[in-house]
C-alpha cells in the first residue's frame, strides 16, 4: 500500500522511502490531475486508466513516447499498480509532501 507521504509500505510489512526524481514528480502531478477529476477518486482513491491514456496524458504535455514510457515505467509500483489487460490503476500521490 501506497501512503500519500512518499513512503511504500509492503503488506503492511514496514515502511521502504522512495526518492523520486524530478521527472516522476511532474509526471505524478499531471496524473494527479486527471485522478482528481475521475469519477473514482472520492471512492477508490485513484483513477484506472489504459497504457495508452498515461503515455497520451504525459506526451500531450511535452515528453516524447520513449520519455512516457520510461517515466510510467518507474512509476510501476509506486503509483500505478496493474490491474491487468494493459490496464492500471492509477493512484492520487500527496506530492506535496515528497
């Protein structure tokens, strides 16, 4: 589980930092715009989303598709967590608190 300061905790099993880089950190707050504006933020916390939808979401705002990939990439885990059939679910992530 993801905790809104930055932290990952595994199962509950301790807690693991995360540094994030200053490109994970603009991708988190395009993403947590459209979070934001879901219909499922206010029950689920996030948003579910396609592959194509995130690398979209952060090429319309200046990355080249590789740049996307890569970033969505490293945010696996941290705020995106697979659901299956190229589907995510896309975590709101307190950035303000990294």
């Amino acid at each position: 589980r993801i905790c809104c300061n930055g932290n990952i905790k595994s199962s509950g099993v301790g807690v693991m930092k995360k540094q994030l880089t200053e490109n994970q950190k603009q991708a988190i707050k395009i993403f947590n715009n459209r979070v934001e504006d879901s219909d499922f933020f206010e029950s689920d916390g996030g948003d579910y989303v396609s592959t194509k939808e995130l690398i979209n979401s952060l090429v319309n705002n200046g990355w080249s598709e590789s740049q996307a990939e890569g970033t969505i990439g490293s945010l696996t885990g941290i705020i995106l967590h697979s659901t299956g059939n190229n589907e995510w679910f896309l975590e709101y992530y307190d950035i303000e608190e990294v």
